[in-house]
C-alpha cells in the first residue's frame, strides 16, 4: 500500500519548518521567497505539483533536506522529478543546469518563478552595488539559456 502524498499545506509547513531561521542575500526570511515562488508558480497557472516543488525547491540545494530524504518523500514523482531538475549542483555549469530544466515537464515554469522573485527590483535594491550587478548578470544569462523573455 503506498503513502498517501502530502498536501500543499502540509509541503508549505515542512518547507517552512526545513528553512526556519534561514535568511536570502537581502537577510529576510528565506520563507518569504519560497512562499514568493509558490505564489508565483500558482499565478502562472501552475499545477499543485508545480507549486508543491516551489515550495521545496531550494531545499536540497541549501542542506535543509537530503536527496535521501527526497527519494523517499510522500510526493509524487513528477513533484520529486522537477525538485532534481531545478536543484544546481556545486560547480554545475549554467548550461547544463538549464537543459536538465527544459528537458523536465513542468520544471521551466518553478524556474520562471524564481528568478522573477530573484530578479525583483525591491529585492536586489537592499544589496551591495557590486553583488546586485553580479546577480543581474547572472540572471539575465540563466533566463537566455532558458529562453525567457526579459523583464523591462
């Protein structure tokens, strides 16, 4: 008999508990841009799943859960198969990142979120000249590798 997979409230709670106490380049809450990325996976039409992966979708990134942990989840595997795609790997090159999120269903749309709530103006103007600069460019070069439109 399988598990019976988790609801998104119950996903949010275990994400927010998962990164309690961490905070983004800016120091807020690191909750604020998981719950960012869901809202924005949820605007964009995306399905429970999707959102789901939102919610978790820097978690083994950032140590706050394992891929062991991820194996074994009560989610289903399309949820678990967009969380891998768009985990980054240490010293994983921008273009191989980006193609294992265009070759997953559904893991485009969690990465469109992010880097919208990444790339937010009144994010990144808190941080230092010289690392909102950097990040800019780097977002700006992951949204070509994905084919996204720029912001203006």
């Amino acid at each position: 008999m399988t598990q019976p997979h988790l609801s998104l409230a119950e996903v949010e709670a275990l994400a927010r508990r998962a990164l309690e106490g961490q905070t983004d380049k800016a120091g807020r809450p690191y909750a604020e841009h998981l719950a960012a990325v869901a809202e924005g996976v949820r605007a964009r039409g995306g399905s429970d799943e999707q959102v789901a992966a939102a919610w978790l979708h820097d978690a083994i990134e950032d140590d706050a859960l394992t891929p062991a942990w991820l194996d074994g989840a009560a989610l289903t595997e399309h949820t678990k198969a967009m969380i891998r795609a768009v985990t980054k790997h240490p010293g994983e090159p921008a273009e191989a990142y980006t193609a294992r999120i265009l070759a997953t269903p559904g893991a485009l749309l969690i990465k469109e979120a992010d880097l919208a709530h990444n790339a937010d103006p009144a994010r990144l103007a808190v941080l230092a000249p010289a690392t909102r600069d950097r990040l800019t460019a780097k977002y700006t070069h992951i949204r070509t590798l994905l084919g996204l439109p720029h912001p203006h």
